[in-house]
C-alpha cells in the first residue's frame, strides 16, 4: 500500500487544507502577484474608509491616511501570515495609522457619523431641515466622542460603530478582552452621562442607554 501511495502522484491541494477565497488572494499577494494585491484592495477600500472617517473625521486627510493603511498593508503582507484572520490584522494596521496621523499632526479625531459616500446618499433622502437636525446630532455626538480616552474611544468605535466583538478587538488592540469589555462599559457610562448635558442628543440618550444594557446582558 505505501508503495502505491509513493507512486501516486499529488498536488498541493491533497496535503494542504483547502485556503478560503480570500486566505488564497492574501497568499498571492503575499507573493507578490499585484493583481490579486489590487483585488484587496478592492474589496477593502469601503471598509478602511469607513473605520479612517469615524476615527479621524478629517476629509481633506482622509484619502491619504487610506493610502498610507495601504502601504502599510504592501510592505507588511509577507509577515502577517498566520498571525490574524486578514480583517482582524487590517483594522490593527488601520488603527496604527490614524494613532501615527494623529500623533503627528498633534491634534484630536473629530468624529463622524458616515463616511462621504454614505452622507451623500442620506443626503438625498431626507428634507433640509431633517438634514440640518441630524447633522447637528452628529456634530453634537463627535463633540462628546472626542471626550473619551483614546483607548475607550477605540472600543467604542470598534464595537458601537464598526461591529465588532470584544473578542475581535481584543486581537486588534493587543489586551485581554476583560480589558476590552472594561473599556467599552466606562466608554458607555461617560457617554451617558455627557449626553445628558446635550439637549439636542436626549433622544439618544435614552436609546443609547437602552442598547448598553443589552449589549452587557449578551
């Protein structure tokens, strides 16, 4: 029988387990294949975009934070295999970029609701002075966001905003995710009670409140 076996020819496939689409696009680019680089790119742009404009909030800055979480991503490719799910190490790099941006141009993120695209699609569906409200909202909410410490504002961002687990953020920040719990629950509590001195945010208040609690008790 293992005389067959050594005769028998194999590939790759047969001794490997079978990669995902994407764990086999991260491996070409890995590579060095720029297509398939170009390819995550693609498909990850949006979501980069998204997580920049809510941490930093700086539209004229955006675009090139978003090529500098690139690059990052280019010249990283080769050693981040093995060590997180692709996304998980992406929203790691995205985070050290804007930290780096922020550092480096000495100032706070002012945060914001939506990234270009998705404003200017809820722009066209709502009348003036609903836009006017909301954008006050937002502008309110950024206000009370840029309170926070910089390391509950991760968490909050990444778990309120983003969608993401404390188990996912505990791999992105690099702490036990009690600490990320810790930090999510005194994030919630100082909003709460900063939005109580924001008349324009009351409504808010009680829903935001309301999603705490759920999201302890899960």
């Amino acid at each position: 029988m293992l005389a067959r076996l050594a005769r028998r020819p194999y590939c790759v496939q047969e001794i490997m387990p079978r990669m995902s689409e994407e764990e086999a696009l991260v491996a070409r680019a890995a590579a060095g294949d720029d297509a398939a680089f170009r390819q995550l790119y693609e498909n990850h742009r949006i979501n980069v975009a998204r997580l920049v404009y809510r941490m930093l909030g700086k539209r004229s800055e955006l675009e090139d934070v978003i090529q500098e979480v690139f690059v990052q991503v280019y010249r990283s490719l080769k050693d981040s295999r093995g060590q997180a799910k692709f996304g998980t190490w992406l929203h790691r790099i995205t985070i050290n970029v804007v930290l780096m941006h922020r550092r480096s141009a000495r100032s706070r993120p002012v945060f914001v609701g939506a990234p270009p695209e998705e404003k200017v699609t809820a722009e066209a569906e709502v009348r003036p002075d609903e836009d006017a409200e909301r954008r006050e909202r937002v502008r309110a909410f950024g206000r009370l966001l840029d309170q926070l410490a910089e390391k509950k504002r991760i968490v909050f961002v990444l778990h309120e905003l983003e969608g993401l687990t404390p188990g996912e953020i505990a791999k992105i920040v690099g702490a036990p995710v009690l600490t990320v719990r810790t930090r999510l629950f005194y994030a919630r509590r100082e909003l709460e009670t900063m939005l109580a001195n924001e008349p324009s945010l009351a409504t808010l208040g009680v829903s935001f409140s309301k999603a705490s609690e759920a999201g302890e008790a899960s």
